[in-house]
C-alpha cells in the first residue's frame, strides 16, 4: 500500500485527480471504476477543470459506479445516478452510453445485481477503482458482515451510514435503507485501487482499515491484500498513522 501525504481537501482533491488523469492520458480508452460521496467532489471538479483546459480527453473513456440506493429514480437529486451527472459526467466528454451506475428503479434485487455484474464484465475490467471510506469501514455500500460479499448484491444499510448519509436528505426518514453495491471480490479485480480520505473523523477509521487485522467486520480491510492501492489522505485523516508511512 501506498500512502500519499496530502495537506488539506483540496491537495488531496488534485493528488487524486492526478493519479486519475494519469490513468486516462495513458490509457484513453480505460475504465474508470467511480465513487459518491462527499469526498471525492473536489477531484471530479479538478478533472473537469483539466478538461476545461483541453488537457483531459474522455471521449473514450468507460466508467463504472460503485453503488446506488435502491429505489431512486435517476432525476432523484440523490441518486448516485444523479450525483455523477451533477458532479462529473455533464462536465467533460464522457460518452453517457458508456457510463454505468447499478440501476435503483429495479425491483428485484436479484436481477438488478446480475444485470450489473454483466455490466461490469462485458467494460473488460476495471483499470482504476476511485473509493471513499464510510466510518465503519465500508467501501461502494459494503457494510461490516461476517463474510466478503463476491458480486453486485442488495445491503440494508448500517444505522451509523443512514445517519451519516441523512445530511444529504430533508429527512433521517427519506434515506433509502437499502443499496445495490459492488462486491468486494469486483472490487478487488480493479487493477489499481486509489482510496480518498480527509479529516480527523476518518482517522481512527484509517487506522483500523489499514494497519489492523484483515476481517469482513472492516470491509476496507481487504484492500491490504490487493497489489497495487493508493491511498491519498489530508494531515487529519492520517493523524494515527503518521508514525507509521
Ligand atoms: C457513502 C458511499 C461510499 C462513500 C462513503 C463515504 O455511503 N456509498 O461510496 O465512500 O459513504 O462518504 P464520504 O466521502 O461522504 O465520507
């Protein structure tokens, strides 16, 4: 594992989207593996800033999200769907019919999680996979288990990710309490792995994940025994490690 030292949000932002425009400046036609949350928004701005320039070309250029609410339709601004619109894929020159993200509206998990795991295969694999970190170490919608979840599957959502995740509702109660997200063998497939992290309420999370033992009850964990992760942090978010990268 590889432990890059940023300063604040924002150099973690463009650390990120450094190693991202890397990866499509050498491999135009990659597959980009991508994820929500509040933390990597700084990134996808700075990628869109590039292409702006005329320094980044996604023309070619396919993508694959990690996870999506079960039940949102995709003009629900919070939708994961949405969020990538908003937040990237209305930006640059992606072409949306090569975009991917599981779909919320299907009923039945059962063919929603099938239809993605062909989604995912039929890209050819993923070349870099984006994450974030929830608070109990969940990476896509992964929650602590007592297995490694292998393909696309249906989670109920812990408490403390509904709670985390109510800032961006009106309401606790109009948080979806399920998900349809990538397993954690889909996952660890990606040829690269680039984690993003800031601030002190990720630190102790950070810790468990990276320097603890490797267990389902802390999905990132998993991410010890993959070959090649980076992992791009602000000074809060390694403040329990810092002795130790
Ligand atoms: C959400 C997403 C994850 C994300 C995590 C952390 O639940 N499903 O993909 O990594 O929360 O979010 P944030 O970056 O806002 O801390």
């Amino acid at each position: 594992m590889r432990f890059v030292k940023a300063r604040d949000y924002d150099d973690m932002s463009r650390k990120a989207a450094n190693i991202i425009s890397a990866q499509v400046i050498v491999k135009p036609n990659c597959v980009l593996g991508l994820a929500t949350g509040s933390t990597p928004i700084g990134a996808y701005k700075c990628l869109t800033h590039w292409y702006e320039k005329g320094d980044l070309d996604f023309s070619q250029v396919s993508s694959v999200n990690l996870d999506e609410y079960r039940g949102l339709t995709h003009d629900n601004p919070q939708s994961y769907y949405y969020f990538m619109n908003d937040n990237l894929f209305s930006h640059v020159n992606i072409d949306i019919a090569k975009t991917h993200v599981p779909d919320g509206t299907i009923e039945d998990a059962e063919e929603a999680c099938r239809q993605y795991d062909e989604t995912i295969k039929a890209t050819g694999g993923v070349d870099l996979q984006l994450l974030g970190l929830g608070h109990n170490g969940h990476i896509g919608f992964n929650e602590p288990d007592s297995v490694f979840a292998k393909g696309t599957h249906c989670v109920n959502l812990a408490q403390s990710t509904i709670d985390a995740n109510a800032r961006f509702f009106a309401s606790r109660e109009e948080v979806p309490t399920q998900a349809y997200t990538m397993g954690i063998q889909t996952i660890m497939q990606a040829k690269k792995i680039l984690v993003v992290v800031n601030g002190e309420g990720k630190a102790d999370i950070v810790e468990k994940a990276f320097f603890g033992p490797v267990t389902p009850q802390v999905p990132a964990s998993i991410l010890q025994l993959h070959q090649d992760v980076t992992i791009v942090g602000d000074e809060a978010a390694f403040s329990k490690i810092a002795s130790r990268i």
